[in-house]
C-alpha cells in the first residue's frame, strides 16, 4: 500500500499515511487532530544511472546511425 506524506498547517507537523491510491486525494488529520493539511509532492527513487543505458561514444567520432557508422559513409 502506497504511503503519502502530509504536512499539518495548524502546527506544522509532517507524517506519513499509508493509504490505498483510490483514498489518496482524501484529507487526513494530523496526528495532534487539525484538520487543515496538505499532501506533500513525494520524489520517487529510480535504481540505475542514465548514464548506464546511453550507449558509450564511438573513438574517433564515428556517425552511429542505422548502421553503427560504418557502411552509411
């Protein structure tokens, strides 16, 4: 189950629910029992580097392309 991260405007607490997706844009009480909340954005990590799935440039330049540069002139 999902876990969403909200903020209290009344004491500025922060905390976490887990929720189902379908309930996630309903409010949420803080723990102190305010009313007034925000859902936070969440940053998702993403194993790997882009780095690792770009292929690795060519020694001497060569054009790629279709045919790896060597039949395309």
């Amino acid at each position: 189950m999902p876990r969403y991260e909200y903020r209290c405007r009344t004491c500025g607490d922060t905390f976490e629910l887990s929720r189902p997706m379908a309930d996630s844009s309903a409010p949420a009480d803080c723990p102190v029992g305010h009313s007034d909340t925000v859902k936070l954005l969440s940053t998702v990590a993403v194993g790997g580097s882009s780095a690792a799935s770009a292929p690795a440039p060519r020694a001497g330049g060569g054009g790629g392309g279709c045919c790896g540069g060597g039949c395309c002139g």
